[in-house]
C-alpha cells in the first residue's frame, strides 16, 4: 500500500511522530518492569500496546517514506532509510520482547504454569532492555538524519 498525503498533508512527517513518542515511552515502561517484576501485571499492559502502537506506527512512517521518496522522485536520502528499515525492525523485536515478557510473567502467576524458570524470565527481561535500547536509539537515529536531510534543504533554499 503506498500513501503519499494524510489529510491532504505529506503522510511521512505526520506519521514519524508515532514511533518517537511511543518507542521512547515503551522502553521507559520497558525498563521499568524488566528491573520491578511487580509492576508487570498492573503496567506491563500498557507497555504492550505503546509498543504496538509504536511498531505500527514504525512500519506506517517506513511505507509513507518510501512513497513520499517515490512520488518526489528524490535519488537519495542518505541513510535515512536504512536507518527507518533498522527502526521498523527493532520496534517489532522491542514489542515482541515486552509482550513474551509479560505473558511470562502471567503465565508464572498461573497455578498450573509455575514451572517457567526463573533464569527465562530474567534472560527474556535482559533481552526486553536491550530491545528497548536498540529501538529508542534506532528511531532517534533515524529522525536526526531525516531532520538532517529536510533542514539540509531548506538551508540550501535560503542560500545559507
């Protein structure tokens, strides 16, 4: 699906603003109930679906980029899109890891699933941090040099 414009505005700067308002908090929760496990039942719902919603919004902002660079005919953008393809790829890993680490924690506190090892649980919440730190990173680096590449024009239109 290709989608140039939203509301008769460019799709692309609309939609990036869904992974870096979400990632960002999704890790912070993500963190959080990797280091608290009593935290996870009352806020691991909520890091879940920020983590969705990040992840979508990730996988919109890549395919609304692809067809903004189509439809403008831009020959490069540098690693902007690398680095938008790296994003949409780790925001699916970050969710996928705080959505395992929270059905692990329910399953855990389910009488007949008390046989997960403690070792799993804490390997899955290592693997959760790191999930969120490669994510929250690889978004930052993507927004810097798409922003890179948008103020690099204007300041080149202007003549400074």
């Amino acid at each position: 699906m290709a989608f140039d414009s939203l509301l008769n505005l460019p799709a692309h700067p609309l939609l990036v603003h869904i992974p870096v308002v979400c990632i960002p908090l999704a890790s912070i929760g993500a963190v959080a109930i990797a280091l608290r496990p009593r935290w996870r039942s009352a806020y691991g719902p909520i890091v879940v679906v920020l983590a969705a919603i990040g992840a979508v919004g990730a996988q919109l902002a890549t395919m609304s980029g692809e067809s903004l660079q189509e439809s403008r005919r831009l020959r490069t953008i540098g690693d902007h899109g690398d680095y938008g393809e790296l994003a949409r790829n780790l925001t699916l890993v970050l969710f996928a890891l705080v959505a395992v680490l929270y059905a692990v924690d329910r399953w855990k506190a389910h009488p007949r699933m008390r046989r997960v090892p403690t070792w799993a649980t804490l390997a899955i919440a290592v693997l959760a941090i790191a999930g969120a730190a490669g994510s929250t990173g690889s978004v930052v680096l993507a927004g810097h040099s798409g922003a890179k590449l948008v103020w690099k024009e204007q300041t080149t239109a202007l003549g400074r």
